[in-house]
C-alpha cells in the first residue's frame, strides 16, 4: 500500500497528513490532522501541533466556524 500524504483540509492549517496514519481523520471524504479541523474548531482552538497557529492566532474568533463553512451568507 501506497503512503499518500496531503495537507490538513482545515483552511487554515497547515500540517501535513499521512492517510491511515493515528491522528488522522476522514470526513466527509477529506483528510485532517486531528478532531479539532475536522470539527471545523466549533470547541477546539488550534489543531494542537507543533508550530501550527490555524485558529489560534491572537485575536481571533477560535472556536468559530470559518466562514467558508457557513452557509447562507450573502
């Protein structure tokens, strides 16, 4: 078997995913590097990984959804 790796889904991450690795997560046919992305950080701020800032960074909303994944606006 063949070792794909890929970006975090996330928008905002930027970590890397080895499909089937633990940690990995798959939803909604996409790969994330942990439940707080593939949650959309509703009750997680940051991905907690080294070095990775997505949704932590000062003065954001964390623990908002992004606003590529609302709908309904505009």
């Amino acid at each position: 078997m063949a070792t794909i790796t890929e970006i975090c889904a996330c928008p905002r991450c930027k970590c890397e995913v080895t499909h089937h690795a633990s940690g990995a997560v798959k939803k909604g046919g996409l790969y994330y590097c942990g439940k707080q992305c593939a949650e959309g950080h509703q009750n997680y701020p940051g991905c907690g990984h080294t070095d990775c800032v997505c949704y932590a960074l000062p003065g954001d909303d964390a623990g908002k959804p992004s606003a590529e994944r609302v709908s309904g606006h505009g």
